[in-house]
C-alpha cells in the first residue's frame, strides 16, 4: 500500500469524517475508525489533522491509537492477516503456522509483501479458541489450522 501523501483530497477526507462526527471530542475512536477505514491507516500526519478539527491534544489521539490493537500507524497489505498467539493457540501449535506464513510470503510479522498484497501481524486472541489455532485474513476466519495449509489459504487470494 503507498505512503499517504497528505494532498488537498487527504485533508478534505480527513476534515469531512471529523464533521461528519460535530467536530467532537467524544466522538474520537469512530473518526480515528472511520478514517482507517477509508485511508488504511493513522500515519502521524492524519492524527495531527484529528487531533486538530476535534481541538484535543495530539498526544491524546496517539494514546488511543497506539493503546487499541484495532488501530495501525503502518499500512496493512490488501489482505492482512492476523494469526492469534493466545494460549489455546499458542499451546495447539500457532507458532508453527506462522513460520509457515512468513517462509510462504517470504515476510516477517509486521510487515507487508512487496506487492502489497498481504501483511503478517499477531495477536493474542479472536474469541475462537474452540478452533484453536485460528488466523483471520481480512473478515475471513481459518480455524484448525496446521503448517500444510497455509500455502492452500494464501493460494485463494
């Protein structure tokens, strides 16, 4: 995904989200969402514009995007994949899977395929511990998974 160059077009998309939710302070975490949503991400430059229409400190709007996991401050690859690392996960073999997915993509976690197709993050948990271990590629969730079946999942994007 390219860097966010913050053109005229940013700054308006950027200031129309802020209005769209009053200009409010309160309203925070669905502007810092909303602009994810349409950007891809919450690079330094885009905080400084919220934290600025919603007249709140710059460090409060990077304690909230830093704090929650949702948010990112890199941009994600078109499919981004999430590979849970909790407990039931972990204890089922997750770790193996993902040296599967970085061997696979040839990346490391946190980071994006030269392509921009995919990235690789961990997380600590997706509430689907019946079907440990789990990933999500985009809203999509893979559960029961073993090293041999990365290559056939990635091979459906």
């Amino acid at each position: 995904m390219a860097k966010i160059e913050m053109t005229d077009c940013t700054i308006k998309t950027v200031k129309d989200i802020c209005a769209k939710f009053g200009n409010k302070p309160g309203e925070l975490i669905n502007v810092l969402h909303e602009t994810q949503n349409t950007l891809g991400y919450l690079p330094p430059d885009v905080q400084k514009l919220v934290a600025a229409n919603l007249d709140i400190p710059l460090v409060k709007v990077y304690g909230v995007v830093s704090f929650y996991s949702f948010f990112t401050m890199q941009p994600k690859g078109e499919h981004p994949i999430s590979l849970c690392l909790g407990t039931a996960c972990y204890v089922r073999g997750s770790e193996n899977v993902l040296r599967e997915f970085e061997k696979e993509l040839g990346i490391q976690v946190g980071q994006v395929t030269p392509d921009g197709k995919f990235s690789l993050d961990c997380l600590r948990c997706l509430g689907c511990c019946g079907l440990a271990p789990v990933c999500m590629i985009g809203e999509k969730v893979y559960g029961r998974l073993e090293p041999k079946m990365v290559k056939d999942i990635l091979a459906e994007y």
